[in-house]
C-alpha cells in the first residue's frame, strides 16, 4: 500500500486485528482464598505464569517483615546481626506506614 492510496479489504481487516491485539487487555479476577485457585493454577499454567498478579489486600507487617529478611538476611553489612534485625523490622514497618498514609492521603 503506498501513499495515497487506498488499503484494502484485508489490508484493513489486518491492521484492525493488530490494534485489537497491542490494546486488548483481561482482567481475571481470582480469590486466593481456598483450594480452588490452586486447582486452577494447576489445571491451566500458562496462564497463571504469564500474567501479574496484584494482591489488593493489605498485607500483614508479618509477611512485609519476610519479605524484608529474604532480601536483607544474606546481604553482607558492616553491623551487628541485632542491628540488621533492627533493620528488617524497620524496612516491613515503613512499607505498612506508606500503606497507612495513602490511605490517609486517598
């Protein structure tokens, strides 16, 4: 097709397809709760391992605090072990104050 001109039938049908597939998003909306989402995880990998995964509750300073230590545990600092347990503690309580103040702040 030059420039110009005009595209054809296919030519169209084709570009269409194309916009719908570079805009075309899905929304699957899953409850982690129970057993049946891991049957479904199971039952259908391809999908689960090709999306994002955003967990809309908040999370417990338990599993922020997890988080933290997986990172900070086995990284090499000049302190004593109680002081980076002081700092993985601090790290999971300010991701649960950011979450605070944003709610605040929404």
């Amino acid at each position: 097709m030059g420039k110009g001109s005009e595209p054809t039938p296919a030519q169209l049908g084709t570009y269409f397809l194309n916009r719908i597939k570079d805009q075309l998003h899905i929304v699957l909306a899953f409850s982690p709760v129970g057993t049946k989402f891991r049957t479904r995880a199971s039952m259908f990998p391809s999908l689960f391992s090709q999306c994002s995964i955003d967990w809309f509750l908040p999370w417990p300073i338990e599993a922020l605090v997890d988080v933290s230590g997986g990172f900070l545990r086995n990284f090499k600092m000049e302190c004593t072990p109680e002081d980076k347990e002081s700092l993985i503690l601090h790290m999971g309580e300010c991701h649960n104050m950011v979450r605070d103040v944003s709610e605040t702040y929404f």
